[in-house]
C-alpha cells in the first residue's frame, strides 16, 4: 500500500508547491481615506480617530483598532478573499513591520483628501504623504525580501484605492475657499485631475493593478440627513448628483488611463454608489432595520470622539443597521460590498 500512498503524497506536495507560486496576488496595497483606513490615525496629532470602544466592538477580539467601524473595512475582506490576511494592517503601526507588509500594508487615512485643503482641515495625513510612505516601504521590502523578489511583489499586489468623499462634505460644502474658486463643476474636474496625477504616479513607481472606488451617495450619509431640514431629512439630492457626476468623470478618466499606460489593469468600481444606495433604500432586503440614522449614540451627528460607549442610545446589533457612525458604514455593510465586488476582483487580478 505504501507505495501507492507515497506518489500520491509527492504529487499533492507538488500540487501545492504550484498553488503557492501561482498565488498571482501576494499583496493588498490601501490608499485612501476613513472607508479604508485600518489605524493609521491612531498615530498622528488629529481630532479624528476611533481606536478606543465602542469602535472597533465587533472586531477579532472586539479590540477597537484605527478602523471607522464595529468590525471591518473592505480591504480586510478582500485580502481574505485572496487568502492572504485577514485584515490589512496599518503602515503606522508599531505593532507590525516590514515582516507582516509583505503581504500587506494600509497608507490610508481617515479625512484626507485628493486636495490638499481637505487633509489640511483636520491634521490628517495628505495623499501626496501617503505616496511618500509608499516609496519608503518599497525601499524596506527591497531590504528585507531582495530586489527581484520585492519587483515582483508590488507589481502584483492588487492596489486598493478609496477617498473622495471628505473633498466635498468636509472641504468644499464647508468652507469658502474652494467655493470661492470653484464652481461645483469646476471642483470635480480639479479632484478628477489630481486622481488622474496620483494614478500616473503610482504607475510611474511600478503599480500595475488597481480597484479604484468613487463616491457613495453622499447625501445619504446621516450625518448630511440630519442637518437636511428643508428636506425632512431625506437624503441630500445635490449631494448624491454631485457623487454620480464626479464618479462618470472618474470613470472616464480611468478609461482613458487604461488605454494610454500599458499594462495598466484598473478597475473602476462604479456598481458601489448603486449597491450602497438600494441598502439605504431597501435596507430589508439586505437584512438591515435601520439605514436613516447610525448605530452609534444618536445616530445622528456623532463620529470618532463623540461616538461614545457611554451612550445608552447606542443600539446593540449593529447588524442591523446601514451605518455604524453618522459617517461610516457598519461592519456588515462592508462585508456586503466586499462581496459583491471579490468575485470579479479575483477573476480580474488572481
Ligand atoms: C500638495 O502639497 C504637496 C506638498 O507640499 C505639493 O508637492 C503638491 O504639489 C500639492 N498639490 C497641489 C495640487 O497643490
């Protein structure tokens, strides 16, 4: 019998041996804001974070972690799905290091921007800074891993990139400045512009694949609903036209790039604003109770700081609802994005 058993064992170590080399996608790569950000805020000087309870609730431990949930982001999920981490870990982290990046690394950050006056509002890492990270891990990896090797892992990660959100409701409905400059129009092109820079940068260092993720409806946002008294706190109308204008012209660049750069596999994830808003439209239909107002305290106004646990408002399954804080989407709704997006994700870059 033995030697039956013994070929078999070989072919399936080799079998696995192959798995392993073809794994095409070693590394999931964030940038961006709060939607992806896994803790690197908990770092720098800001007014805007969420490493204490009752974020971070439903997590692994329900350890609050950096991340703008109960639960998880969608990067976490989507490293899973690829079966690397289950979780992105934060490049700020002194937790982790150059050992656990190789197969991961977050550069985002709650409240930034493509603007630079967006990060500016509330002290958080600008985009431009994020890139400089980047450049600092690619030097790491090269030390630690050998340079082919390292080559070889950032130009197969998968590159999640996610923000855009803060340059409207945190930037330009807020402050005269860009106002004053820009009509609303004119604003989206100048966003449109510095996305279009930012993506050829990192093609320029090497990226190659890219999920790229616009605007959610932004006027839906309980935050925007609660202060929407005209419209008794619907959903913001302008707002959710300016996300769907602002993502066609995402799109449309990101066409453009795709054609130009070679080699350059981007993924405009347009289906997010429509998915997004049929959960606040029909919540049931995912599962949800409540899409109106957020899990946290009074559902209505309060993130970070003012998302308190001493709240006893603060509702106890947060599975049922859309949003965990009046910014910021549950655990749950990031699984159901998440999923809906890996299965195209995996056939694209795997
Ligand atoms: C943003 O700031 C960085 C650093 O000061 C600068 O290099 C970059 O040109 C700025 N971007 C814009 C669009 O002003």
């Amino acid at each position: 019998m033995a030697c039956i058993y013994i070929p078999w064992l070989l072919f399936t170590q080799i079998l696995l041996q192959l798995a392993k080399h073809e794994a095409k996608v070693p590394a999931i790569i964030v940038f961006g804001d709060s939607t992806v950000d896994s803790g690197n805020n908990n770092r720098i000087s800001t007014l805007l974070k969420s490493n204490f309870k009752p974020y971070g609730r439903d997590f692994a431990g329900g350890q609050p972690t950096g991340r703008f949930s109960n639960g998880r982001v969608p990067p976490d999920f989507v490293s899973e799905a690829f079966g690397l981490k289950p979780f992105v870990p934060a490049y700020l982290d002194p937790n982790y290091g150059i050992s656990d990046f190789v197969t991961g690394v977050c550069f985002a950050s709650a409240g930034t921007g493509y603007d630079n006056a967006t990060s500016d509002v509330l002290n958080v890492i600008p985009l431009w800074k994020e890139v400089e990270y980047y450049k600092e891990y690619q030097n790491k990896l090269r030390a630690h891993v050998g340079h082919n090797k390292a080559t070889e892992i950032l130009t197969e990660a998968l590159y999640l990139i996610s923000l855009g959100t803060n340059d409207f409701l945190e930037n330009y409905y807020i402050f005269p400045r860009r106002q004053i400059q820009f009509t609303v129009q004119q604003y989206q092109d100048f966003l449109v512009g510095l996305s279009e820079n930012f993506m050829r940068e990192l093609y320029s260092l090497g990226v190659r694949k890219v999920s790229l993720t616009g605007l959610p409806p932004m006027g839906c946002l309980p935050l925007e609903r609660a202060t929407n008294f005209m419209g008794h706190h619907d959903c913001v109308e302008e707002y959710n036209n300016v996300a769907v204008e602002f993502n066609l012209k995402l799109s449309n660049m990101v066409a453009r790039l795709s054609q130009e750069l070679p080699g350059y596999r981007v993924r405009f994830t347009e289906e997010v604003y429509q998915l997004v808003y049929q959960m606040i439209r029909t919540p049931s239909k995912y599962g949800f109770d409540v899409a109106e107002v957020a899990c946290c305290s009074t559902g209505t106004f309060e993130m970070s700081y003012l998302c308190s646990e001493a709240n006893p408002l603060t509702c106890s399954d947060a599975n049922k609802y859309v949003f965990w804080d009046a910014f910021h989407p549950t655990d749950k709704t990031n699984k159901i994005i998440s999923d809906n997006l890996i299965p195209d994700l995996l056939k694209l870059f795997n």
